[in-house]
C-alpha cells in the first residue's frame, strides 16, 4: 500500500512529468513513445500496404504472404531487438544510441499482421461479387478501390490496430538498449532498485496500450461499410482478431 | 435461321492450364443471330458457362475465334467489350456495401453518365422490372432472392447492351419464383429484342425460354442445336433423347398450339333440327353425343339419354362444356381438357362462342408420333 501511495505521489509531481535535471519527463517520454511507434508502423503500412493489396487481389505469391505471416508470430520481439542492435551496433549507425535498432525492430515486428491482414481481407472478398464485377466492365483497379477495399476495411484496419498495439508495447524494450521512451522507468527503476519508478512506468505503458487499442476501435468503426439501410449498422469483422494463415 | 449474325464462335477451344490437356470446350461453332435467345443446356462441368464466358472475355479462348457484331472480340479491350454485354450470373454478385440504386448504376456510372440521367435510368429500370422504389435505398442483404434476381437483371439492362449473357440466372430461387422470374423475363424479351446466350442445365427451362437450344456434351460438343419444338420432335441421337427425357411427348404439347395441328369436323345438330338428325351425326361420327350449334354459335351438348322422349334438339336442353380450347391454347391445355371431360375431345371454339371443330386423342397422338 505504501508502494501504491509512492507512486500516486509520484504522479502528483510536477517534475515527474515536466522533468528535472537529465530527467526529460513523462510528457517528453510519452512524446518520443508514441511518435518511434507511429512512424515504425506507418512506414511498415506504406511499404506492406501495397504489397498485401496486390498478393490480395492477384493471388500471386501467397506463399509470401502466409510464411511472413507465420514467421512473424514465431519471432520473439526480444530477440529481433538483440538482432538490430547487433547489426547497428556493428555498422556503427550514427544517431541517438538505440534510436536505429529500435525503430527497425519496431519496424519489422509492424509488417506481419499489416500483411496477413489485409491479404486476408481482400482476398475474402466474395468471388462471385468480383466477377460480376469485372464481366460488367470494371477495370482490376476499380474493382480494387471500389469493390475490395471497401470490404476488407475493417480487416486492414483491425491489422494496423494489431500492429501499433503490439509496437507501442514492444517500444518499452527500446530503453534496454539505450534509447528513451517510457521503457526508460522501468529499465531504469530495475537498476537502481527504485520500485516507484518501475511501477509509474508500467501503469503508464499498460495504459498507452489501452488507449490506442480504443482509438483504432472507434476507426474500425468508422472504416467498416455500410450494409443496411437501418440505423444500427452491421460491423463486419470488427474485434476480429488477427487471422491465421488461409491456406 | 435466318438474319444477321450477332455472336459468332467458330472452331473455338479452351484448354485449361490446370487441366492437363483435356479440353473443357473442344472446337467448339455457333451462330447467334440477332435479337434470338440460345440456351446453352447440357449436364453439369460440359463447358456452358466456359463457352459464355469466352464472349466477353472471363475466359480467354485458347484458339479459334468469336466475333461480337463482327468485331474479333479478342482485338478489342476487354473492358470495352464487358461494358457493351449485359451479363447476369447465378449467385447475381451484387456489391453488399452499395444500394439497391447504386448497384444498377454501377455501369452508367463507370461510363460517367451525369447523375440526373443515371437516376432517370435506375427509375425506369426499376419499373421495368417491377421492382419497388422503396427497395433502391435498400442494401442487397435486406432483399428476397427473387427481388435479388431482378435488380441483377436490371443492373445487366442498364445501359441498354445489345447482347445479354445469363448464367443460370434463375437457378437459386424457388420454383414458384423461378417461373414468376422467367414469364417477366419473356414478356421483357419481347419488348426489348436483345440477342441473349442463356445457360442453364434444366431442359424445361431450356424449353421455355430459348429460340434455338445447344445441347452441349462433355467438352463443349454441340450434340444438337435447334429450336425447341424440333428437338423435342426429332433428337438427333441417344444423348439428346436421354438428356430430353421421358416426357418428350408431353413437353412438345406444351410447345405446339392447337392453330398448328388440323381440327376434325365433329357431329353437329341446330337445336331446331328434329331428333332424327342428332341421331344420324352421331352415327356418322361413331360418338354418343353431339354439339349444339346455332348459327355457328356453340350452345352445349346433347347426348342419347338427354335426347330420350324429345321431339327436337332444343328440349332436350343442351347442357354446356365445361372447358374447350382455342387456336391459341397448347396442345397440352387441349389434352388437359381431353382428359377431364365426358366426351373424351376437346371442342375448338373461336372469339367467344364460335365453334371451329373438334380435336381428339387420336389427332393430338397421331402428332406427336409423326
Ligand atoms: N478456371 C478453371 N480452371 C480449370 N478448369 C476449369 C476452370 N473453369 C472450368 N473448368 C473445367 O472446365 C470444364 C467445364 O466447366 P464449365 O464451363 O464451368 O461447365 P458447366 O458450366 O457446363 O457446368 C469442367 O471440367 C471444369 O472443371
Ligand atoms: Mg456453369
């Protein structure tokens, strides 16, 4: 109990979140949190995005597709954050110390439920519905954008959401490697013993984690296609989960 | 048949790359003239919706060639084409996220029509196809199969293509709703004069709605193509017989109308005539009953036992049929008829009461056979 009050005070603290001395605060943590996160699985979005609508749409290198999906789920993000910080390390990359492996393990860990996802989704797009499509004229671009798309939305969505909730607590581990972010608390709070540190640190991941899983909830919604002419709307395969391999 | 031709298909084949060599269609020629309906009938896997979807270019022939009003379909753009063929499949592929509205304008809209004259079009089309205009803000999950069906028809009309392709499009409703379906789609037919390939693998749909029908063999083999009635009359060999079936008699009934067999005089008495002259036509026909007509004008019937103690025709009371056919009815409405009645024919009457002659067992049987 005391330890709970510790933190509470803690919290209550200006300098805790404004900062003092080498200590940037938890406005400035959260900051460099968030923005490492979202321009990981931003830059993972726009690489796989493309990629994903194609092997979708054409079938073509599904393989691909499911052994990175596969693949993704077996690694440990802790191990690909040892792996990056290797070849960082060993390249000597210049920049923030951490800053680089982070991010490319961030990075890397974005790409398979993007991929897997949005694969899935438009590639569940009902057969017979495409090919009404294209034997009434629609070009393979119109059937993308107009027909696909729309319909695996809440797929592709739900796999960003996937992504950025694991990247934003996968980022934690970038204070073992020197770089900042919130994992800085509890890395630190286990160093030296400071067991208020540790704990403010973990409330605050855990709840950077919730918020970012409601946010993409509400875009989920927003994303899905209307089905009915009714008010209450039908949300197709939001809450969904990330799919397993199709084949 | 004569006209010009619409649809041509000569020596065409299709080898699937999965199918290690074996032809899903084998050279494979067709002429469809304009404005006529072909069915492409057959059982299932022998190359029907292969055949179809080769004219706009779904599949793509591995040799031969098709011409969609005498232009090579395979040098013109593929999008082009599909934008010009109304094409209609069984499970109708209506896009879920899209109205009822915006799946019919789907094609005005790619060609970019103006918005007043696309709504023009999906309100005519809708009244055309009888379909609600409470039901164009609706989505299609909120439909019944059958509205379904129709709104696939009136998004394949929409931007008035000379030539239709139907793939079993009738084939997921129910059969009360099948037959709704197809009667609308004739009547719609008649007015609209479009060249139609119709699939399907059910021979008495083949029979309702074709012109000329295809029986197709495993492999796109045409085993015969003719109109309906000559295929029922005369199949050309133990497959068509087969696929046909075992009510060919019957089916062609239904096809043949009573203008199209020769009416039989039959016995004939006015009301005025004396009892003697019933009794003489009866003789002469070899029935036991006789009609009663006034001045071409049918009154009944009479037979022995009414006629007992009358002095003429008219006491005897002439009692009315209770069903006789016209020019226009089916053989099979004339059978119908035949069978149902006591006097064992059907009695011909024209515009009102008029009466022509008589048709019988043996004459509707005799046609069959010839
Ligand atoms: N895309 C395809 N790839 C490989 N084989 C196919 C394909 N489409 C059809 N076939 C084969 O071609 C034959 C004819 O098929 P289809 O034209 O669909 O028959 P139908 O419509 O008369 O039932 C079948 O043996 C079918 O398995
Ligand atoms: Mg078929």
């Amino acid at each position: 109990m005391d330890q709970l009050t510790a933190v509470w005070e803690w919290f209550m603290m200006e300098s805790t979140w404004r900062g003092s001395g080498i200590d940037p605060g938890i406005l400035v943590r959260v900051y460099e949190h968030m923005s490492m996160s979202l321009q990981a699985v931003a830059l993972a979005a726009l690489l796989v995005l493309p990629i994903g609508l194609y092997i979708g749409h054409t079938r073509r290198w599904e393989f691909a597709a499911i052994s990175i999906g596969n693949f993704g789920r077996a690694l440990p993000s802790f191990g690909i954050l040892g792996i990056t910080f290797f070849i960082t390390t060993a390249l000597d990359v210049p920049g923030i110390l951490g800053f680089w492996a982070t991010f490319t393990a961030l990075f890397l860990l974005a790409i398979p439920p993007i991929l897997t996802n949005t694969y899935v989704g438009i590639k569940g797009v009902d057969a017979d519905t495409i090919e009404a499509a294209r034997g009434m004229g629609m070009t393979e671009r119109e059937i993308l954008t107009r027909l696909e798309i729309p319909l695996a939305a809440p797929l592709i969505v739900a796999g960003i959401r996937l992504a950025t909730v694991q990247v934003v607590a996968t980022a934690t581990l970038g204070a073992v490697v020197a770089w900042g972010g919130l994992g800085r608390y509890i890395v630190d709070g286990l160093a030296r013993g400071n067991d208020v540190l540790l704990l403010g640190g973990a409330i605050l991941v855990a709840l950077l984690a919730i918020v970012t899983e409601v946010a993409f909830g509400v875009l989920e919604r927003i994303a899905a296609p209307r089905l009915t002419s009714q008010k209450k709307r039908v949300v197709a395969g939001s809450r969904s989960g990330q799919l397993g391999p199709a084949a | 048949m004569t006209g010009d031709v619409m649809i041509s298909l000569k020596n065409v084949s299709k080898v699937f790359d999965s199918a290690e060599g074996s032809a899903a269609v084998h050279d494979l020629s067709m002429d469809i003239v304009r404005g006529e309906t072909v069915v492409l009938v057959g059982p299932s896997g022998c190359g029907k919706t292969t055949t179809m979807k080769m004219i706009n270019r779904l599949v793509e022939p591995t040799s031969g060639e098709i011409t969609v009003n005498g232009t090579d379909v395979m040098k013109q753009d593929p999008v082009e084409l599909r934008r010009g063929i109304g094409y209609v499949i069984q499970s109708i592929g209506l896009m879920p996220h899209r109205t009822i509205a915006q799946n019919i304008a789907t094609v005005p809209e790619l060609l970019k029509w103006d918005a007043t004259k696309v709504k023009q079009r999906v309100a005519e089309l809708s009244d055309i196809l009888e379909l609600d205009e409470a039901l164009l803000g609706r989505y299609p999950n909120e439909l019944s199969g059958g509205q379904r069906q129709r709104v696939g028809v009136a998004r394949a009309l929409a931007v008035d293509p000379p030539v239709m392709l139907m793939d079993e499009p009738f084939g997921a409703v129910d059969p009360i709703v099948r037959e709704r379906l197809q009667d609308q789609f004739l009547d719609l037919q008649d007015r609209l004069k479009k060249t139609i390939v119709f699939v399907t693998h059910d021979i008495d749909e083949a029979i309702k709605m074709a012109d000329r029908i295809a029986i197709l063999n495993r492999g796109g083999v045409i085993e015969q193509f003719a109109s309906p009635e000559e295929i029922l009359r005369s199949p050309a060999n133990d497959f068509v017989k087969q696929f046909v079936g075992v009510e060919r008699g019957l089916k062609r009934l239904a096809l043949l109308k009573v203008s199209q067999i020769g009416i039989e005089e039959g016995p004939v008495v006015s009301p005025e005539a004396p009892i003697r002259d019933a009794e003489r036509a009866m003789e002469k026909f070899d029935y036991d009953w006789c009609s009663v007509v006034e001045d071409g004008e049918l009154l009944g019937w009479v037979d022995r036992e009414s006629l007992g103690g009358c002095l003429t025709v008219a006491e005897a009371q002439a009692r009315p049929f209770s069903a006789y056919v016209t020019h226009d009815s089916t053989l099979r409405e004339a059978l119908d008829s035949i069978v149902t009645s006591r006097t064992q024919v059907a009695v011909v009457a024209s515009g009102g009461q008029r009466y022509v002659g008589i048709l019988s067992l043996e004459r509707i049987s005799k046609e069959i056979i010839s």
